[in-house]
C-alpha cells in the first residue's frame, strides 16, 4: 500500500469529521449557543485526528501493546470538560 493512499484517506476522514462539526456548529451558531462553528469544527476534526494518529501507531506496532480505546475515552472526557 502507498502512503499516498493512506494519507488520502485519512484525510478525507478528517475533512468528513470537519464537516460535520461544521454542521453542528451552525445549528449552534444560529440557536445562539456558545462553542459555535469554529469550535466544534477544530474539535471534530482534532478528535478525528488524535483517532487516526492513535489506530495507526497500534497498527503498525510503533509502541508495542497500545490500547486504542484509550484516546477515544478520553476525547469523550475532554469533550465533557469542554460542555
């Protein structure tokens, strides 16, 4: 497989995880709500990010046993911090 290939999926999947922030950042945006657009657009994309980063580290064996559920319950928390 090429890294170019990776690097474009995975790309794609945090441009998806932006735009879909971004969607809920408007219907916030629009209620008048605080953490509006921007906000959630950095931290759907963040996330997304962190995920990515984290399954592929695990896949290719880069830090020997890692737990990948690991970042994605803690995005959950900080998420929870964040309100």
């Amino acid at each position: 497989m090429e890294w170019s290939s990776i690097f474009t999926e995975d790309i794609q999947k945090v441009l998806v995880a932006a735009l879909l922030g971004a969607i809920i950042g408007l219907e916030r945006e629009w209620s008048g709500k605080p953490a509006g657009l921007r906000t959630l657009i950095l931290v759907c994309a963040g996330s997304a990010l962190f995920t990515i980063v984290s399954y592929n580290v695990a896949e290719l064996g880069l830090a020997g046993s890692t737990d990948v559920s690991r970042i994605a319950s803690n995005i959950v928390t900080g998420i929870g911090f964040i309100g």
